[in-house]
C-alpha cells in the first residue's frame, strides 16, 4: 500500500506546467513598468504651476484664484 501512495505522489509531482520565461523575468518586467509610470509622473511635475492653476501653498496643494472682476 505505500509503495502505491509513493508511486501516486511522484507521478502527480510530474504533471507541472512551466513558466513561459524564467522567474527573474517578471521582476524585471515589472521594474520597467514602474520606471516608466516614475518617468510619465516626473515630466508632468509642475505642470498646474506653468498652466496658472493656482497659486502654490504650503503641503504642495494649489489654492484657487479669485477675479474680482463682476463683483460689486
């Protein structure tokens, strides 16, 4: 009986299925994504400040602009 229990153990450690790349791969893949997401996110720093969005304020926030004009 427990030869048979070894047999059916080693036979179903047999049917594994293979990664289509090594494992490193995927971490490198995913380190590239994030570097370009980083990258995307960088050249849009400053962007509300050159578009006139709103004044900068402490913490990073914008505050927004007030025109007095049609006030009375």
């Amino acid at each position: 009986m427990s030869t048979s229990l070894i047999a059916l153990a080693t036979e179903g450690a047999e049917k594994t299925r293979e990664l289509p790349m090594p494992a490193v791969m995927y971490a490198v893949i995913a380190l590239v994504a994030f570097a370009l997401l980083l990258a995307v996110t960088w050249a849009f720093r400053g962007t509300a400040a050159k578009l006139g969005q709103g004044t900068p304020i402490r913490g990073g926030a914008t505050a927004p602009r007030h025109s007095r004009a049609g006030h009375h």
